[in-house]
C-alpha cells in the first residue's frame, strides 16, 4: 500500500465516533492525523477551535463553494454546515504522504463518488452503526439535554443515512462497548496499512 491514505469516518449519531478517533490519534503505532472539518455552528463546551473543528462562518463557508475550495460539504441535522477543505485534504494527506483520518457524512459520500476529486483507491470508508433506538439513550448518557428537536432532527438523518449505507467499505456494530468500536477499526485500519 501507498504511504498514504485517509480513512473517512461516517456514523449514526453517537455511535462512539469521537471516542474511538481521539483514541487512534494518541495510538503511535498507527501515526494517524485528523483533517479537521469546517463548520458554522457553535463549539460545544467540550470542543476547542482549530482541534476538533475550524469554527468558520456562512460567509467563509460561501467563499469555499464559490472557489470551489471543497472536497464535501453538507447542512447537518437542520442546523449548520459542515465541509472539508480540498486543500486541507491535499495539503496533508497526498504532499506529506501521510495517513488521514476524517469525519465525513455518508449522505455526501454519493457525490464524493461521482465528483472524483480523490481516487477511490487512495480512501476507504467506515461506517459505525447503531439502532435508531439507542440514539435517545446515549443523548442522555452523555448529559445532553434532549431537545425535542434535535432528537428529531438526528433520528431523520440516521434513517437517511442508513438508505446509504451499502456504499461503505465496511460497517462497524457500535451498539456495544466504545472498546468494542475501536478494536474492530483497528482491525480494518491494520489491514490496510499492511496490504
């Protein structure tokens, strides 16, 4: 295998996504970087700037479309919109000969396909999976608030995102244990970095 490659990660709502890459990134013996996302919505608490996300505007988010400075972007869960740079992806993944991991939604993975800015070769893509049921169920472990709303709006995007879900590489279970999520990644992340 090249040495280089982004391994895009997709998820139904809190399906340990962020558990599982923030402990992929610490694992040195995988010398994973994180190609952050864009986004205009506010930072939770727990999030830093230029960390987890680049906090940009809907006017910065405009000047990326009409430059067409993007690799993919979506409005997320009716409420903000999120993309990633080509540049970013560029920049640090194929001229550093790198290995990426990134989020990225699976409702845009379609035309991530079509549009080629990237050869299908150079990523793979990951799905973590869980019942729609369990999404309430981890809002609430976390200590979210349960916004009537944003519950709605999370469990219309999982349905949706699960009608796409034949389009990923592989499909990872993360009903279980966060332990469980990160071992089956490393598992596919091994793989294809020894083959």
């Amino acid at each position: 295998m090249k040495k280089w490659h982004i391994f895009f990660i997709s998820w139904v709502a809190w399906a340990w996504k962020w558990t599982a890459i923030k402990s992929l990134l610490k694992d040195k013996n995988f010398n994973l970087e994180l190609c952050l996302s864009c986004k205009t919505r506010e930072l939770r608490s727990w999030e830093v700037d230029w960390v987890d996300y680049i906090k940009l505007s809907v006017e910065d988010f405009k000047k990326s479309i009409s430059a067409w400075d993007f690799l993919e972007y979506n409005f997320v869960h009716n409420q903000a919109y999120y993309w990633t740079r080509l540049r970013d992806v560029i920049d640090n993944w194929i001229n550093l000969w790198k290995y990426i991991i990134k989020e990225m939604d699976i409702l845009i993975l379609p035309r991530v396909l079509k549009e080629n800015k990237i050869n299908k070769k150079d990523f793979t893509y990951i799905f973590l999976d869980i019942p729609v049921e369990k999404i309430r169920e981890r809002m609430i472990m976390r200590g979210d608030n349960v916004d009537w709303i944003d519950y709605q709006n999370r469990i219309e995007s999982a349905k949706k995102e699960k009608e796409l879900i034949s389009l990923a590489d592989y499909i990872i279970d993360a009903s279980l244990t966060p332990e469980n999520t990160l071992e089956e990644l490393k598992k596919i992340i091994i793989n294809k970095i020894n083959n």
